[in-house]
C-alpha cells in the first residue's frame, strides 16, 4: 500500500505544537491521525486501544510526570478524566519540557472536556480524508468513487476499496458508538444513516425525517448529533438577511466522506455511480468538499442560500468583508441561470465559480468563473 504524505498538515502540527502545550487533532476514525502522528518527532506513543496502554493509564499521574518531550496519546476521548490532569501537567511543567498531542475521534466529548479544563491552553486541528491536493488532480475520479479514507483510497481494486469502506460501517456501528456509551442498536442506526443519505445534499427536514423513521423530532436530532459528533455528516448553515424573500432556514445535510455515500447506496464503480440517480447529489457534495479544502474555507464561516422561490445559490463564504459564492454542477457546459442571476444580485457577490468534471476553466460571464475540477 503507497504512503502519501500530507505535508501541508504536518507542518501545521508542527506549528502549533511549537506555540501551545497541547494540540489536539479531530477526525473520524481511520482518517490517518495516528499514521500523521507517527510522522513526528515524539517521545511516547499512547493508543489507549492497546489493552497495555489502557491500564497503564491506572497510573497516569506517575507515568505522564515522568516522561518529557512530545507525548500522544491516541483515542483520547476513552479516557476524559485525563484531561484535568494533563492541565495540571503543563502548568506544572514549562512548555519547553513537556508538550502533548491528542488524537480524537469524537469532537463533541473531546471538546467539551478541553474547554472546561484546557482553555487557553490547547489548540485544535480538525482532519479529514484525503484531498485532491494531497492525491493529484488527476485522481479526482477515483478519490470521488472512493472517498477520501487512506485505506479506501489506496484499496488494490474498487472491489477491495467497497469491502473495506462495508467493514468500517459495521465496525462504527458495531463497536466504535457503543464505546462512547451510546446505546442504540446498530441496526437501528445504519437504517437512519441510510435514511439520512437520502438527504445528501439536500434541506434537512427534521419533521419529514422523524415522521418517515416513526420516532419522535428529539430522537432524530439525538441520532443526527451523533452522524455529525463522530464526523459522519456535516450539516451546513442556511444564510439568510432581512431581504424582502422568504428563505430557507433550514441546514443543509451532506455525508462527510463520499466514498461512505457509495457505499451506503451499494455503488461499486464509476460506471454505476454515472448511471446513479445520486450522481447529482453526490457530484455536489464532493465538489464542495474539495473546494473548501483547497481555499482553506472553515465550514462553520460557509453558508448556503436558498429562497422559496426557488434562487439558490450552494456554497457562500465572506472574505474581506466581500460574498463570494460557488456552484457545484454534473455538466460539461455551465450556463449562467436566472437563479445564479438572482443570488448575484440580492447577495452582492463579488465573484462566484462553476466547479465543473471537465477539463476546461473560462470566464462564463462578469464575475462567473467556469473551473475545472483538474485546477
């Protein structure tokens, strides 16, 4: 299996371990936090997986206070009474002496545990699969049927890389959920993944989805923190200004990872996945993906923007204090729409861009960008 090397984040850690005692990196699970991890200089490497590393945790205290350097320690979020001492540890000890990495795979535990005990103190990287940037323009076909998970990705076949992508469903219904202390069958929630996919893409309707599953709109919303807690799913901000237009409100749902997106839907290959009526849904969902990694976009500063009449516009981001906007869309040719007309004009944007499959990049019109997905 090839190893890729994803310098850009490395550097990143590097960075931030160098300005504050404790980092802590977030992904899903199998994202490649421990290969990154691995690629430092650290001291002592704790995978509280290992049974071993486990119950030397019994004694953190001692064992923690007698190591120096960069210590990790992976899957964090088993054991949170840790991170009250880990605040006692870098206060105790100058910052020089003594640093830590984090490695977590569910962010809603992680981070509330750190912001109660390791404010000011820790910093954050989120981590995701791969992107186009780390594979080459030139792999976008097969990081779109794949997704962006390192053993996905690298698989030998598309055979081999569905295989494991059906593994890591069962396994992260099977075993990873159940050890944060969450108790729902597994049945029951690959059925409400599955259910949710249907919304890839798409307005989240929260009343829809619980009247379809038969539970109640609390239960839903339980479920759906959990898809999004364990980087599953990410749900994306409506926009909406006093504009004189009824707007939507509601988020926006997409499956984080496309290559989980097939996999739920049994799609093996490029082919079934051109023949899909998902291919739309899916096209945007990744095509957005890679075009907030590669202009350095953090979600939670992107929006989307659509009204009841029907102008939308997928991806809204400021910069400078200026709007910019991006459309994600399956054809060889883009045209400029009436919506994209519209949503240029109630919204001020100061640029919007086409991401298109082809290889071509051009100016459609004034301040509308055709790009290429190769660019």
């Amino acid at each position: 299996m090839t190893h890729i090397l994803r310098s850009d984040l490395l550097e990143r850690v590097r960075t931030l371990i160098s300005q504050n005692p404790v980092v802590a990196i977030l992904g899903p699970r199998q994202c490649g936090k421990s290969t990154l991890a691995r690629e430092l200089a650290f001291s002592k490497f704790f995978d509280l997986e290992n049974p071993r590393d486990w119950t030397q945790m019994d004694y953190a205290q001692t064992l923690l206070e007698s190591q120096t350097g960069l210590i990790v320690i992976d899957e964090i979020q088993r054991r949170p009474e840790l991170f009250a001492l880990l605040r006692y540890l870098v206060d105790q000890t100058h910052p020089a002496n003594r640093k830590f990495l984090l490695l977590g795979s569910a962010s809603p535990e992680l981070i509330r545990q750190s912001s109660e005990t390791l404010a000011g103190r820790i910093a954050f990287v989120e981590m995701k699969g791969f992107h186009l940037a780390e594979v080459g323009q030139q792999e976008w076909r097969k990081l779109w049927l794949r997704g962006g998970f390192p053993r996905s990705f690298l698989a030998p076949t598309d055979q081999a890389s569905h295989d494991w992508r059906e593994h890591f469903i069962s396994s992260y219904l099977e075993r990873d959920i159940p050890q944060l202390g969450i108790r729902i069958p597994s049945d029951t929630l690959r059925r409400f993944w599955l259910m949710l996919s249907h919304y890839h893409a798409q307005i989240l309707n929260y009343s829809e989805l619980s009247r379809s599953f038969g539970m109640s709109d609390k239960t839903v919303r339980s479920y759906i923190d959990i898809l999004q807690g364990t980087f599953m799913i990410t749900k994306l901000t409506p926009w909406f200004e006093n504009l004189g237009k009824r707007l939507v409100k509601q988020p926006k749902l997409y499956l984080t990872d496309s290559g989980i997106f097939h996999a739920l839907h049994d799609i093996e290959s490029t082919e079934q996945l051109l023949s899909s009526p998902k291919l739309g849904a899916s096209w945007e969902g990744f095509a957005l993906s890679q075009f907030v990694s590669s202009h350095k976009i953090r979600l939670k500063n992107a929006f989307f923007w659509s009204t009841h009449g029907g102008a939308e516009i997928d991806l809204l981001w400021k910069e400078g204090g200026r709007n910019f906007g991006a459309e994600f869309k399956f054809v060889d040719a883009p045209k400029v729409t009436k919506s994209l007309r519209i949503a240029m004009a109630d919204l001020k944007l100061e640029a919007v861009w086409i991401i298109h499959p082809g290889k071509d990049s051009y100016p459609l019109d004034k301040n509308i960008f055709v790009q290429s997905i190769y660019n």
